[in-house]
C-alpha cells in the first residue's frame, strides 16, 4: 500500500499544482481544503471532509492515516501562526511523520517582510515536534509584478534599488513534487530557498513588463509615507497594510536578493525568469491592455 501524502491549500496555486504532479506519478494523495467542492478531481486523491487550519480536531480526523503533509501556510491573517501550530499538533496527534512546509526566503523573527516573521514562528514550531521536516523558503512569486502594477501603467513601491529572485509557481511545485516523491532522508531538515534565475531591480521588472506587452510601464519609488498614503484607500487592516509595505522594504535592503540553485537541482530543469513567465502567462498581464476592462 503507498504511503498518502496529504496535500492542503489543493485548490490554490502553488497546492493545486503539486497536487496535480503528485497524481501523475500515482502517489496516494489526500486533499484537504476548508470548502471540498473546490477541490480538483484526480486520479489516485481522495477528498478529506472539510478542515481548516484553525480546527485542530478536524484537521486531525482528516489527516489520519496519512504518513507526510505538504502544508501550504495559510492566508495572511493576524493570528496566522497560532492556525499554524495548531494544524501542526494535529498532524502530531494524526501521526504525520514527516512535514513538508512552504515558508518565505529570509524567514526570521527580525526580517522586514512582517509576514516572513509568521513563517519563522511556524518553521521553529515545527521543529519543536521532533517530527522529520523540510522547509521550501520561497521568493516572491513571479506572478506578483503584474498584479502588483496598476492599469496606469505604473508598479509603485519603496523597493529602492534592491534585487528580487522571484520564482514561479510551476518550479516551486516541481520542487515541492521531487521532495515529496523521494522516499529517502535526503531533505529531512532541509531549507530549501526556491528563487528564480536571477535577480531584478523593480525598475527592471517594469522594463521587461514594457517589452513583453507593449504598454510603457514604469516603476515608481515612493517613500514610506507614500506607500501607505496610496494603499490606504483598500480598506484593509494595519498589519495587512504593513506586510505590503515591508515587502517591498524587505527587496529594498537586499532579504530577496540571493539567488538559490534548489530549483535545477531538485527538478533537473532551469527556473523560469520573469521574462519567460511573462510569455507564458499573457494573462497575467492582460489588464495593462487599454480597453481592457
């Protein structure tokens, strides 16, 4: 009988596809999500009853039996990681004897980026439980630079002159896959630091936007000031605000800078660069369109 390897977040972007790879090479998986209906079907999952993170005893129920958990870190919220020790005791309680965890590059408690300081809490938390775990730090994703600029064309942020090795959805999955899928000790407490091939400036970023879409994008460097003056209008609590402005700090002093070769060593292929991603994905960027709704 093959072990299960119990997969939450299945219905995001970076769950979903490692649920999907998981599938294609007949591993036993089971998905578990708060809400089942917008699980993905597929060959050789199960569908765990509903569960979130904030459950424990639901989250045990729907790990029993399963031998490893590819835990996705949930939504950013206030209480974040108390959500995440608690999953993690259930995943103890359930008799999960290994954790895979999807953590941020930089994870400690003084990193700029507020939200990476979550992924440090839960990594030594983790580690705490004496249960066999390995960390997949990723970088920004490659996704964000066109959602992050605005349909005036301009990517507005207190970046500076920082670099960013921002990654792609795809190689993270292929990575999260390999070391799912290898049944040996290799990665037991491992950190990985997934990243792209590269590092940017946002300046950069904006200059490859332009010449993938046609649309002259520009970067903006605002100050501190102007980075919560121009997202005030969102709606959106303190310490959500915070972890956006921090994020574009965290690039400014260089905590997304270094350029890592987990990914062409665990998946055996290149990480895509923003430019590639960019090609690939023209409906990342179909916003910046004039008369696109």
């Amino acid at each position: 009988m093959l072990p299960v390897i119990a997969v939450t977040g299945a219905s995001g972007r970076v769950g979903g596809r490692v649920a999907r790879r998981l599938s294609g090479a007949d591993a036993a998986t089971r998905l578990i999500g708060r809400d089942p209906t917008r699980l993905p079907e597929l060959p050789g999952a199960t569908v765990a009853r509903p569960a979130s993170y904030g459950d424990g005893e639901a989250m045990r129920r729907a790990l029993d039996g399963a031998q490893t958990l590819f835990m996705v870190s949930a939504h950013e919220a206030a209480g974040r990681v108390k959500e995440h020790c608690t999953a993690v005791d259930a995943a103890v309680a359930a008799g999960i004897e290994r954790i895979v965890y999807v953590s941020f590059v930089g994870a400690a408690p003084d990193a700029t980026f507020t939200f990476a300081r979550d992924h440090w809490h839960t990594e030594q938390y983790i580690r705490s439980c004496g249960v066999r775990h390995t960390f997949l730090r990723d970088n920004f994703y490659l996704a964000a630079f066109p959602s992050m600029t605005g349909k005036d064309g301009v990517l507005r942020g207190p970046g500076g002159q920082g670099r960013v090795a921002a990654v792609a959805h795809d190689d993270i999955a292929d990575a999260a896959a390999a070391v799912l899928l290898d049944g040996t000790r290799t990665h037991d407490r491992v950190v990985y630091d997934l990243t792209g091939p590269g590092a940017f400036t946002l300046a950069e970023a904006a200059e490859t936007l332009s010449e993938v879409t046609g649309r002259a994008v520009r970067y903006h460097l605002e100050s501190r000031e102007e980075a919560y003056a121009s997202r005030a209008g969102y709606g959106a609590e303190d310490w959500e605000v915070t972890g956006w402005v921090s994020s574009y700090e965290a690039i400014a002093k260089g905590e997304m800078a270094t350029v890592s070769d987990a990914v062409p060593r665990l998946t055996g292929h290149p990480a895509q660069g923003l430019h590639d991603y960019l090609v690939a994905h023209p409906g990342s960027w179909r916003h910046l369109l004039p008369g696109t709704p």
